[in-house]
C-alpha cells in the first residue's frame, strides 16, 4: 500500500492525500472533528470492513475460563519461584499479564489518567501549540504517528512524553499533567524494573540481565485518547498491532473497556479477539516486539486492539508506558539469546533500526517479520 492512497482512497477516486493533509494541518486531532460535530467519519478513517468484522460482536470475556489473561500478584508474600512460572507462561501465552500488588499507587493512577483526560478535553490552543511529529521532541500531541504510512487512519488522538533517560522540562509539560506524569514515570519505572527481573528469571537469566542489556533504559509514556466515534462500526481506536519496545506497562482506565487480544486456544482453532476488561487496581504488562526476538520466540509479542468508541459512550483514556534502549545512545546489536535448543529465529538488530523501521512502516506490518531468518519461518507440521 503506497503512502498516498489506500486501495479504497484509489477506488472511490478521493484524494487521499489532500483529505490527510487536512486533518492534520487542523492540529486538532480527532477530538476536534467531534468538537465540531461530525456525523459521519472522513473516508481516511474507513477500514476495509473485513478487519472490522468481529468487533461488534461480543467476544468471550477473558475472566472465561480457558481465555483468562493471567494476574500476577507482586505482593511480597509470594513465592518467588510461583511468580517467576506464571510470568514465564503468561509471557509465553498470551503474552498479557496484570500484575496486583504492583507498588503504584491507586491514587497516582487515578491522577495521571484524570491528567490526560483533562489535556485532552482542555483548549484546543493547547494541543495545536504542542502538535508534531518531530521525534526529537520529547513532549508532543498529535493523531496516528503513522497516518501518512498506514492504509487507514484510527479514532484516536495521543499526547507522547520522553520521561527517561532525559526527562522534559518541567515547563514543557502541559500543566495539567506536569507533576502527576513525572511521578508516575518513576513509579512505573521502579515496577518496570521488577518486572524486567521477573521475566530475565522466566529465562533461566540473573535477575538483572535484561536491565544489563540495557531493555530499561528509556522510557517513553503514551496518554491515549479515544474520543467517541459517531460511526464506531467502520474504523478502530487502534487497529491491530504489536508494541515494539521491550515490554509495555498499560493503564486502563477502570470504567470503560475496550482492550481486546488475539488469543490462541491452540488445537488448530482460529485465534480469537477477546476483551481484557480492565481490573481494578492493576497494571497489564504486555511483552513487546524486541523481547519477543531477543527471548528468540519464547515470549510473544501479540495482537491488540482498541475498537471505536460508541458515540453514547465516554471517551476512553489510557497510558502506555514503553521501555526500551536509550536510542539515542546505545550502539548495542540485539539478537536472540538462544537456550542451546533452538537456533537463534532473528538477526541482530540495535533498538533504533528496529524502531526507525517501526515508525517508517506503521501499525500496518509487524516489524518482527522483517528481521526473522527466513529458513525459519513457520512450516506446518507434517
Ligand atoms: C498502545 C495500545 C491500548 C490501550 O498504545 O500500543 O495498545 O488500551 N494501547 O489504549
Ligand atoms: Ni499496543
């Protein structure tokens, strides 16, 4: 698919190109479309109705049984060796795990999300003021990175904070979120520590070893905002996709759901979208692209989504928070670490080629495929 027109751009004879040019020459993200009372959504925003075909259905919730998505109690009374198992077989699974006890607090996971709705409702001159896509810019508004790279655009605006290693100016914060984001990096960058040690045990690794690899080193926040969709049955929040750092620590807000994974219930079944309903009072962790290669495909980095927002229904908010490599510093060459049973899957890559190659593809194709050894792609079995 070429960068200036989707196959349904080139058959209703639109121009698409001019139509996304619009929309972000605006700097008002979606929120904006709605403040001005759209009824029907711009063709750049139509998804091919085959990808859209299960969202309004209801799919298995996951606290069903063979779907649930593993919780990860954090609390100091578990035993060390049961937590290390069920985050080796969650991260192996489905790939999502919540963790409980996780050291946050309830109240600061209240605030920052009460913080990135309040930017994101808050004045337009705001938003227009920090509207970019210079990656160099630590703090940034804007919708779809990749709306010039992807087939069809997302329902969804995003405000992106570099909070490590070089944390922002105070000042180049918006206020309402200045102190609670700050705060909040540091508490998720304590849990994203722990984690890390969890998941480099799950491998059979010292507990420091993916911190030593340098995975922890930045930390990249992003407030998500689904403002609702007058017509939620032809496009997504966010489509389809993988995460591409190391790991992601997701915060949903408690009210509204809308998370959905694809899951895989093995036995030759059609992997299934299922909802992750948000659980009061926890953080999901989900393994990225990255870990997935170096952990050479015993975690799994897996398909997520955000369907559209009903237009009765309030806008949803969430926070992602990535860790990753210090792109701008670190030369390091990441390759699987191989357990002596299986060849390495993937070359080796540093962090910055696999993300330049991320942010110039989009949520479109998974960066993995790219760097995955060919001899072995996946054969079925005879
Ligand atoms: C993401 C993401 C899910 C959510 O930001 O990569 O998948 O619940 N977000 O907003
Ligand atoms: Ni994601």
């Amino acid at each position: 698919m070429s960068a200036t027109g989707s196959a349904a751009g080139v058959a209703s004879g639109y121009d698409r190109r001019r139509e996304l040019q619009a929309f972000d020459d605006t700097k008002a993200g979606v929120k904006g479309l709605v403040d001005a009372g759209v009824t029907a959504i711009p063709s750049i925003f139509h998804h091919p109705p085959e990808s859209l075909e299960d969202t309004t259905t209801s799919p298995p919730s996951c606290t069903d049984g063979a779907f649930a998505i593993p919780v990860v109690d954090l609390s100091a009374a578990a035993r060390r060796e049961d937590v290390v198992a069920q985050v080796r077989h969650a991260a192996g699974t489905v790939g999502f795990f919540h963790v409980v006890n996780h050291g946050v607090p309830e109240g600061l996971m209240a605030g920052m999300l009460a913080g990135a709705r309040r930017f994101n409702e808050g004045p337009a001159e705001a938003k227009r003021a920090l509207y970019s896509r210079d990656q160099a810019r630590k703090v940034r508004f804007g919708s779809n990175f990749d709306l010039f790279q992807s087939a069809a655009a997302n329902w969804r605006d995003t405000l992106f904070c570099d909070l490590a290693p070089d944390p922002p100016l105070p000042e180049e914060l918006p206020e309402v979120l200045r102190n609670v984001i700050m705060e909040y990096g540091d508490a998720v960058m304590k849990l994203g520590l722990r984690v890390s040690e969890l998941l480099s045990e799950s491998l059979g690794l010292s507990s420091g070893h993916l911190r030593e690899m340098g995975c922890m080193e930045s930390l990249h926040a992003v407030c998500q905002y689904y403002p609702p969709c007058p017509e939620p049955h032809l496009t997504f929040g966010i489509k389809s996709h993988t995460d591409p750092a190391f790991f992601t620590v997701l915060l949903q807000d408690g009210s509204t759901g809308g998370l959905q994974v694809l899951v895989d219930r093995g036995g030759g079944h059609r992997r299934t979208w299922v909802d992750v309903p948000p659980l009061p009072g926890s953080l999901t962790v989900n393994i990225g692209d990255l870990l997935q290669l170096v952990s050479n495909d015993r975690f799994r980095s897996v398909e997520h989504r955000v369907p559209a927002i009903k237009s009765k229904d309030p806008a949803r908010v969430s926070v992602a928070s990535f860790f990753n490599t210090d792109l701008k510093r670190s030369t390091r060459l990441y390759g699987p670490i191989t357990d002596g049973r299986r060849p390495p899957l993937y070359r080796s890559v540093t962090a910055q080629e696999f993300m330049a190659h991320f942010n110039s593809v989009g949520l479109d194709r998974c960066p993995l495929d790219y760097y995955r050894l060919e001899r072995h792609t996946l054969r079925p079995a005879v």
